[in-house]
C-alpha cells in the first residue's frame, strides 16, 4: 500500500462516511489544528516517564481526541451514522476531563499569577498543547456543530492541558494517583 493517494492534488480532501471538501474548508482547518493538538499532546507523552499515569493520561486523550476529529469531519446528513463515544463526542467524556480537572487541582498548589512557562520540558510541552487545543477551540467556534459537544470539550482539554502543566512542576506529581 502506498502512503500517497493523489486524492488532495486537487485541494480536495474526504471526510468520514464520504463527501469531499475543500481542503481550507471549516472542518479541515478544525481538525487541522486538533492534529496539531494530538502531535502536542504527543510530544508531552514523549517526555513523561513511560509507565507513569501521565502518560496513560495522555494516550487517552490522544485517543479522544480521534472521536473528536471524527465528528468534525461527519457531513450534516452523516451525523446519524456517528456512534457515542466512539465517533462523537459525549457529555461523559467532558466530564470526565472535569473530573481530571478537579484531582489535580485538589493535589497542586495552584498558582494566582499568570505563569510564565518553562519550568520544565514536560510542563512546557504541556503549555504549548494547551495553546494549540485553544485554537481549534476557536476554530471550532466560528464553525460550530447542532447538538455537539465538540467546543466544550476542547474548552476543558485546553483546561485540563494547563491543569497538567502545573501539576507536574510540583513534586506533587511523583505520588498523585490520577486516572
């Protein structure tokens, strides 16, 4: 199998349970930027230890993250085809990430000034997600789907991004138990 198709020569690219659009069209630039976010989330996971809850942490999200760009590149007459979960972002799954939000806030001292990142390369990685994540938010925003919860869940895994960041800068992080 070959890694080239020569379907986009054209400036065209297929979506999820077919259709084809223009490769700067809404979608495209929003999962553009949510690969973005994925490759950042990457590089994070990159510098946490291999076995360490950060890490499954991270591998987790990477993995929503393919449910999320799914969505967004399901056609208004497909939607019916898209499965919780699995191909379309849920209600559980924001909570999920505000469940995440709140144990490691409850275990890091939190700052009450703006951060000035860089305190290490996996809290730095971390930073740079976050601000990837909060522009396919606003990506997301300017081209928002009926009933979905996509912008919800960027908004609370860009949170959760910043969340991270602090949490392993403190010792905190060697010890906590996180899911």
């Amino acid at each position: 199998m070959k890694i080239y198709t020569r379907g986009g020569d054209k400036g065209m690219t297929g979506l999820f349970f077919g259709g084809r659009v223009a490769k700067t069209s809404a979608p495209i630039e929003i999962n553009g930027a949510v690969d973005e976010a994925q490759a950042a989330l990457g590089w994070a996971r990159s510098l946490s230890e291999p076995t360490s809850r950060i890490n499954d942490l991270l591998v987790s999200l990477e993995r929503d993250l393919w449910v999320l760009m799914a969505e967004v590149a399901t056609l208004e007459e497909n939607r019916r085809k898209l499965v919780d979960g699995s191909t379309r972002v849920t209600a559980a799954m924001i909570t999920r990430l505000e469940e995440l939000i709140d144990e490691l806030s409850a275990d890091t001292e939190m700052p009450d000034e703006f951060v000035v990142p860089g305190e290490t390369q996996l809290s730095s990685a971390l930073d740079v997600a976050r601000t990837v994540i909060r522009r396919a938010e606003r990506l997301a925003v300017g081209h928002p789907i009926e009933g979905s919860f996509v912008i919800a869940y960027l908004n609370r895994l860009s949170d959760l991004a910043w969340t991270m960041a602090r949490w392993v800068e403190g010792p905190e992080h060697r010890t906590a138990r996180i899911r």
